[in-house]
C-alpha cells in the first residue's frame, strides 16, 4: 500500500506557479506520512495485531495484554483456527518444578511383594512341642509296643508320641490352630510426582493499538 499516493496537485516542468499548489502538496505528503507511516525504531502491524515479545514491556504502538486468563499459561501450535484457550493446571504446577498427587489407590495381594509371615499364638500344647501324651486303657495295636497298663510307644513316628493307657494310637489326627503375625494398616497410597525444574523464557502477549 503506498503511503503517499497521488499529489493534488500535479506541476509540470517548466510551469509557472505560486506557492499555493506547492504548500498543497507538501502538507499533502506531510499527512499522508504522518498518518501511514511508522517512526524509526517501532513495529508496524494492523490495528488490534496480537503477538508475544520477549522483553519487560510492550513497545511503542503495542499494549500489553493483562488478562488474567493469560497468566501462567504454555502456546500450543495449531494448523486450525487459533486465538481460543483451555485447560486449569496453571504452567509452572505442571512443567516447572511442580509435584503432582495422582490417584490414591490399595495395593492388591497380587501387587504385593512376595514375603512371609512369623506364626505365633499356636495352642493345643504347652511348649508348642509336638511330642504329647495319651491316657486310657492299652489296645491291640501293631505299631505299639508295650503292655498292660504301662507305658508304650507308637514305632516309625515322628515326633515320638507316648501313651500311657488304653487309648488306641493307630492312625488319627490331632488339629493345631494358630494366627500368623500381622503388619500393615491397608490404608490406601496416594503416590505423588516430582518434576524438574524446567528451562523457560517469561513472554509478554500485546495488542498493536
């Protein structure tokens, strides 16, 4: 687009003229520049323009755009229509040294380590021993030896099983209960994040006026 355009007043070479065709067309050249051209040193752009400038404040022609929906926020590039934001998590909670809490959760058996567990509590025996003593009367059996009322022993068995009397020792069961140690609370785990600081360079968003 040019600046200046074209003179109101066209003087040819040679032409006799005072200085009112002339002073038109300087003052006309004189709005044209002031009203179309841009000082040394400033940015053209059309009115309302945005971009972002790497520097403290908006430079001449530009005002810097505060909108507190712009604080603290990342540039995505898009091959669509651009100029819309979204998202909540400002940009420094998230790239630059924030820490994140994600989603509590319990750890299942199959997540947990494999380990063991100290039995304790067993009952049915005063020193926890299995070698134990029957009482009764003495009955015909094989694997017994012994007789009468005295005392007899239960062969190949181990631990050695002792009666004393008329119970029958062939083949039986005797139940053991205990509870295994316990440890823990199941309370759920809230596992969290810590990111590095990351390297960034603070940008202004501003408007051409």
């Amino acid at each position: 687009m040019a600046i200046i355009g074209t003179l109101p007043n066209n003087i040819q070479n040679g032409q006799l003229a005072d200085a009112t065709p002339l002073m038109a067309d300087f003052n006309f050249i004189v709005n044209q520049v002031n009203a179309n051209a841009n000082p040394t040193g400033t940015l053209t752009a059309p009115t309302g323009t945005r971009t972002i400038f790497n520097q403290p404040s908006a430079p001449v022609g530009w005002t810097q755009d505060v909108s507190a929906s712009l604080s603290d926020t990342g540039m995505r590039i898009v091959i669509g229509a651009g100029g819309t934001m979204g998202g909540s998590v400002l940009w420094s909670n998230w790239n630059l040294g924030g820490a994140f809490n994600l989603t509590p959760f319990t750890l299942s058996i199959s997540q947990m380590p494999a380990h063991t567990h100290a039995v304790t509590g067993v009952t049915g025996f005063s020193n926890q021993s299995l070698n134990h003593t029957h009482s009764g009367a003495e009955t015909s059996d094989q694997n017994l030896i012994g007789g009468g009322s005295g005392a007899f022993v239960r062969l190949n068995t181990s631990p050695t099983v002792t009666q004393t009397g008329a119970t029958d020792l062939s083949n039986h069961n005797h139940n053991i209960n205990f509870t295994s140690g316990t440890a823990g609370s199941g309370a759920s785990i809230t596992p969290s994040i810590t990111t590095p600081l990351v390297k960034y360079t603070d940008m202004i968003m501003c408007i051409k006026s």
